[in-house]
C-alpha cells in the first residue's frame, strides 16, 4: 500500500503539500551517512493525478493512512498524557526532538551525529508479512517555527519486493532497503506536509520512508512524538 493521506478538503491538502523524488546524498555531503536517501530539492505542487494517487481509499487499513490533525494540546497539560484520550490505554509517549532552522532532513544517528536521511522507524520489529500492522506515530509540532513531514510513495513491502524479489517473505523491512532500492538506479516520490506551530500529523513510520524538514524555515522546531492504535478520524482533520 502506497501512500494514502485522509482528507475531505483537496484545496487544503494542496496548500500544504509539495512534492519531489530523492536521491542518495553525495559524498561531499558528509553530515549526512554513506548511502542516505534524501530529497532532490526540486520541490513542486502537486499535480490532479499526484492528489488522486495520494487520497486514501476508503478500505485502506487504518494503520496504514496518514492524516494531518490538531492534537489536544493545552498548556499546563503533561505532554505524557495528550493521547491518553484518544482511545489506546497503550500508547506511549517517546519524548521531544529539536530541529535547528533550514534542514532538508532532521533525523541524526545518536551515536555519531550524522544524518540517516529518509528511513523507517522499528519500535515494533516486525516482519515482513506483517509490517502494515504496525503502530502509528502522532507528532505534535511545538515551534516555535513551521516543520514538514517528508513521506515516501513506495512502502517497505513493495520495497522489498523489488529489492529481494525471491528472499523478501522473511525480511525484516529495513531502511536500508530502501538506500539499495535508491542506489540501484530507481526512485520514489516524496510529499512533504507543511505543520505550523499546533498542529502536527499520524503517520505510519514503520511502513513509508520519511523524516522531519525544517526547510526554509527561519526558526528551530520542536517536535513530540507517540506511538499508538488509533482509528482514523480519532482527531480532527486540518484538511
């Protein structure tokens, strides 16, 4: 399943969303790791086939859409407990992520420093066959400046497939599959959903490639971060 973002209005989805292909970074590129799949730059509208593409499904499984929403932020609230009423008594709070202003991509490897580019979350370590059940993440924009959410169109099964297309069925779906996917020659588009201060999405991170942006921002972001079960439609949509 690519793809699919939930929405019940096209203009604003438009106004939010770019789009672009990736590529591996360059070795004179050196904040980031040896083989990292980051954005080609040439960000664009999307165009009527590219909206179509992207609208989820109505029999898309939950766990595998995205959705743009306002998480129930109030101040004085514990951000450990915005999501406790939002229907899974087992989601977990994973805590804050800075970004400083006017980065492509946002996620460093803890033990060096370097960027890993587009990737896959593995909280839930699960196995090929089953990597579309996995949890989504709610992430909630603090600011003080805008953040995107870069996503993929291609997901970790179909990226396997490609890549190991007789020895997939017992992989663990990796983010390196899809750095041999991106230096084999082929590519994948990327959307990138722009979240001001307040808002934020719910995004199956363990199935699609992706990463934070603060692109063309002029101030840092903060972010927070959840895993959980959530049905689509538990929050409000913002488009």
């Amino acid at each position: 399943m690519p793809l699919h973002i939930v929405y019940d209005d096209e203009a604003a989805l438009r106004s939010r969303c770019e789009i672009a292909t990736v590529r591996t970074a360059r070795r004179d590129e050196g904040a980031y790791e040896t083989g990292a799949v980051v954005p080609s730059g040439a960000w664009r509208s999307l165009t009527q086939a590219e909206v179509t593409s992207i609208t989820a499904p109505r029999q898309t499984l939950d766990s595998t859409v995205v959705e743009i929403v306002r998480p129930p932020f109030q101040d004085g609230l514990p951000l450990e407990e915005l999501a406790q009423p939002l229907g899974d008594a087992d989601a977990v709070y994973l805590g804050q992520a800075l970004a400083e202003p006017g980065m492509a991509t946002t996620t460093n490897n803890y033990q060096d420093g370097r960027l890993i580019g587009l990737h896959l979350d593995n909280w839930d370590k699960l196995r090929f066959a089953d990597k579309h059940t996995g949890r989504r993440r709610l992430c909630l924009n603090l600011g003080p400046g805008t953040r995107y959410i870069i996503l993929g169109d291609i997901d970790a099964q179909a990226t396997c497939r490609a890549i190991y297309p007789t020895a997939y069925a017992h992989r663990y779906p990796h983010t390196d599959d899809y750095r041999a996917y991106v230096a084999s020659g082929r590519s994948f588009r990327i959307v990138r959903i722009r979240l001001a201060p307040g808002e934020g999405y719910l995004a199956p991170t363990e199935y699609l490639p992706h990463d934070g942006s603060t692109d063309g921002a002029p101030l840092p972001s903060a972010a927070a971060f959840w895993l959980g079960r959530w049905p689509r439609r538990v929050l409000p949509t913002l488009v």
